[in-house]
C-alpha cells in the first residue's frame, strides 16, 4: 500500500513522460499486488485515504461539476461497500475476486481480535503512564487469556500483537507512548494545513499515505519493513512541507565546535562499534538461526549429531536463543515418537533440553509458554527420573500462575497429576479446564481421558462421547486412544473398541498392546477364527510378543 502513494507521488512530482510511464506501472501493479494479498487493513486503509481525498475535492475545488461527480464517486463507494457486506451470505459471492470477498468480511468482525483489543486496554488501565514495556504484549495476552480462543485451535492460542498499533503503543508504553506517536500525525496535520492544504497532487498523494498508514494499523501491527519506509516517508513529507524559499538559499557556514572530544577518537569508536552492532544483531543471529535449523534436520536421522548444531547454536548469549530451545525440545518429541534411539543418547538429550528450557524460564518468568515447554519435557520422560514429575508438577504450577485460564497448562498438569497417583486433584483440574468455556470439545475428550484411566467409565465414555457429538476427532496418542478402546470393551461395547483399534493401528501399525487388545475382544466376541486372523498379525511384526501370549 505505501508503495502504490509513493509512485502516485512521483507521478505527479515527475515531469518527463517516459518516466510518468514507468511509475504509473508500478502504482498499477501495486495496486494489483495489495487486492490479491486481501489484506482487509491495507484495503480499509486505501478506501479512508480514497473517501478524505474525495471530501477534499468537494470542499477545495471551485468547479460544481467536478464537485458533483467527486460527490457521485463518493456515494458509488461507500453504497458499493455496503451492498457486498449485505450481501456477503449470496452464493455468488464465493466466485466473486479475492479482494471483494475479503471486503465483504469487515463487517463481520473478528472475535479473536476484537477480544486481544480488550486486552490491550485491560493492560493500559494497570500500568496507564509507562505501560508493560516494549514486546511484552504476549505476557498481558496470558494473564489475560480468554478460554475460547482454544476453540480456534492450539496454534491461534499465542498473540504477540493486539492486531492494532495504537493500541499495542498504549498497552506496552502507556499514555506517555502514544502521546509522542501521536504527535507525529497531529505534525502531518499542521504542515499539510500550513502548506498548500491539498493544492499540489504529490503533496496530496504524501498526506493520504501517512493518513492510510494512519487507518491501516488500527487492524494490524508494524513490521520493520513498512516502518522504515514510514519514518522515510515523515521525512520525505516534512521536506515537501518546507519553505521553498528557505530551502533554496542552502548556506554552508562554518561552524566552531567547542568540543574537547578529539575526532579521531570518535571516529576510531564508529569504526569499532558500527562492524560490532553489524555483526551481533545481523550476522550472529543469522549463523544461530542456520545452526538451529541443522539441530534440527540433523536430528532426523542422528540425534547425536543434531545435538552438536543445536549446542553450537546455543553455545553464546543470542535473542534467537529461546525459539532454537523452543525447537529443540519439540525435536526430542519428534525423535522419542519416532523411536530408533539409543536410551543414553535419548537420556543426554533430554537432560541438554531441560537445562536449556530452564533458561528460558529464568529468562523469561513470566511467559507460560515457557513454563508450559519446560513441564511437558518432564513428563514424557518421568521414566528416566522420576523427580522430573515433582519438577513438571513446580513448572507448571507456576505457568498457571502466569495464564490463569490457558486449558493447555491445566491438562499437562492433570496428566502430572495422573503420574503421581493424585487421581482427585487431576480430575479436578481436567474439570475446572472444562468449567471455562464449555463448548470446547477437547476438554470435554481430556476430562473423558482422565475419568477412564481412574477406572470411571461410566463418566468417562459419557464425557468423550459428548466431545464427538461436539464436532471432536479420534487425534490423540495411541495410548490414550488405547485406553479408550479398553473402556468400551469393560462395557462390553467390543465393537466400537475394535474401531477404535482399527484406527489407532493407522497411525502406528507396530502398536503391539493394540493388536493384544483386539484379540481379546474378539475371543468376548465369540469369534476365534478373526482373533486368530489379528494373532498371525503380531506374530509379523513381533514374534516374541506373540510366544508370550501363547504361553499366557
């Protein structure tokens, strides 16, 4: 979008036509670029800078005709918007363009953005002079996390951003912040009203860029990129605005400076610090990020080796550290589900991951998310220590207190819980994750889990068969889903366990407890010809297995 102003700009600054040629081609397809993107904020952005530069001409131009026809194109647009979100349910809306059928959702609204919005004013009101302190967003998001959003899925559960840059400039650096940003466009105001008010076209063109940037980001948030060309279009704008008169007579004068501070010196320290402040934020967290991505590739066929990439990446302080540890504990549960390993490899990863996940703990206490990381390396190996529970248990623990109602943490924690044999508390936990919003299916399935493995069938199954009424999906671990199919075979529901089975054989077909627990439910079916059939299965895939139940 600040593309398309910038060559609508040079268009009307640039007098040759060869080069009024190029730039009207670029406006072009910058402007073909933006509707296929569907960015609704840069389109809002576009239609309120369209809508001012209307309402301009209306009021500054002294043709009546030229007033009539703005006026006509002005309703044309606004009575246009209004007839495609009216009518945005019709069936020819979906062969409608990308960017038409993007407008139509506006007015819908935006449940998960409009809550993040209410937020970033909750945190305001706390901390109302300073704010929370630049990137900090997320740890307002958790403390104030709202259940329903899990109803969106796992990965739409962590917001950085509010998706509005005057909001997040409210919430993260207070009354003070947003003062000083919005004296810049209070600035744009005066100097477009001081110089020539809308008369000069590229002027024009500068205003309504800043003023669709303006708009732009009350949907979205900055990103370096447009800001840079931003700060460079304030200066460009200010340059513009300038007396032509004082900026024509330029005089070099020659100006004593009363300084001790010996120039050489201070050249010495910009050639020292420039190549530094290059290599530490630029070309150091490039080289971690590339050793990062080896632990991981590597660690798909040798852990051992990934192991040394992600030591190396984590090897000196680097901000690209707390996402490389992030990654490498998913990598172990990757490697862990795979199999293939041997246990001390497996044992020397997984103590590297938890020292790891404890610095960013340290680092960053006030983040569930690392909390929530650090828990979960834990308990998938309580097996090689059975003080990592005790630890899981503090871990998370403690990430509840920094998101209150983020489910995800309440579940780990049950599963905890269930491993130190305090059935109650678990299910406790598993209710109250439950008891935050009740239309979410997979509490209702986690609650299920947690009743079957206590031996409460009854409750369980009722509970998992209302988180599949709701829409919820056989998508858990073969145990779990083993567990399930038991709890239908206790009832004497053999058929449905055998589905269930089915299913969990998809996706792990070497899954012996489950071929065992099929058999067994077909002998209380009566039908020893099909036991027989799954029998000859095991003895396949592990003949060692199937001795010990003939022998049984």
């Amino acid at each position: 979008m600040i593309h398309l102003f910038l060559a609508g700009f040079l268009f009307f600054k640039e007098e040759r036509k060869l080069n009024k040629t190029i730039v009207l081609a670029i406006l072009i397809f910058n402007l073909y670029i933006m509707s296929q993107s569907g960015s609704r904020g840069a389109m809002v952005g576009l239609g309120a800078a369209i809508l001012i530069f209307l309402i301009l001409k209306i009021f500054s131009l002294r043709s009546l005709k030229t007033k009539i026809v703005s006026a006509l194109i002005l309703f044309i647009l606004i009575a246009g918007f209004v007839f495609i979100n009216f009518q945005r349910e019709i069936p020819w809306m979906s062969k409608a363009p990308y960017f038409i059928q993007r407008l139509s959702s506006i007015t819908r609204g935006d449940w998960s953005r409009t809550t993040a919005w209410g937020m970033a004013l909750q945190g305001f009101k706390e901390k109302p002079i300073l704010g929370r302190g630049w990137e900090n967003f997320n740890v307002l998001f958790n403390l104030h996390y709202h259940p329903h959003y899990l109803s969106y899925g796992p990965a739409n559960t962590w917001f950085d951003r509010s998706h509005n840059e005057i909001l997040d400039i409210l919430c993260l650096t207070g009354i003070l912040g947003l003062a000083a940003y919005l004296a810049l466009f209070f600035s744009i105001f005066y100097l477009f009203k001081k110089s020539s008010g809308g008369k000069k076209n590229s002027l024009l063109f500068l205003f309504l860029l800043l003023i669709a940037y303006f708009v732009q980001n009350l949907f979205v948030f900055d990103t370096p990129g447009p800001l840079i060309v931003f700060f460079f279009s304030l200066g460009l704008f200010y340059r513009e605005t300038s007396d032509e008169s004082d900026t024509n007579k330029v005089q070099i004068k020659q100006v004593k400076i009363d300084s001790k501070f010996p120039l050489p010196v201070l050249l010495i320290l910009l050639f020292i610090f420039i190549p530094w402040g290059l290599y530490e934020f630029n070309f150091k967290p490039l080289e971690k990020s590339k050793e990062g991505i080896m632990g991981i590739v590597a660690s798909l066929s040798n852990l051992d080796s990934g192991l040394k990439w992600y030591k190396e990446s984590l090897r000196e302080p680097c901000f690209t550290n707390p996402e490389v540890r992030l990654q490498l504990v998913k990598t172990i549960f990757v490697v862990e589900d795979r199999g293939g390993e041997d246990e001390e490899t497996i044992k020397k990863a997984v103590e590297f991951a938890i020292e790891e996940s404890k610095k960013n703990v340290s680092e960053h206490p006030l983040d569930v998310r690392y909390w929530l990381f650090l828990g979960q390396i834990y308990n998938a190996n309580a097996d090689l220590d059975s003080r990592y529970l005790i630890e899981a248990e503090k871990a998370l623990e403690q990430g509840i207190k920094t998101s209150p109602k983020r489910q995800d943490v309440y579940f780990e924690l049950g599963k905890t819980k269930m491993m130190l044999e305090k059935d109650q508390e678990a299910i406790e936990l598993y209710q109250k994750a439950l008891s935050f919003d009740t239309t979410i299916p997979v509490s209702r399935w986690n609650l299920g889990l947690a009743y079957l493995i206590i031996g409460q069938n009854e409750n369980g199954l009722r509970e998992i068969e209302k988180a599949q009424e709701m829409g919820f999906s056989l998508s858990a671990e073969p145990k779990m889903l083993l567990i399930l199919a038991q709890a239908y075979k206790e009832v004497n529901n053999c058929q449905r366990a055998i589905e269930i089975i089915n299913y969990i054989l998809e996706l792990k077909k070497d899954f012996v407890p489950a071929y065992k627990e099929k058999i067994a439910c077909y002998i209380n079916l009566k039908e020893p010809e099909k036991a027989g059939e799954v029998f000859g299965e095991l003895q396949k895939i592990a003949p060692e297995e199937a001795k010990k139940m003939l022998k049984q």
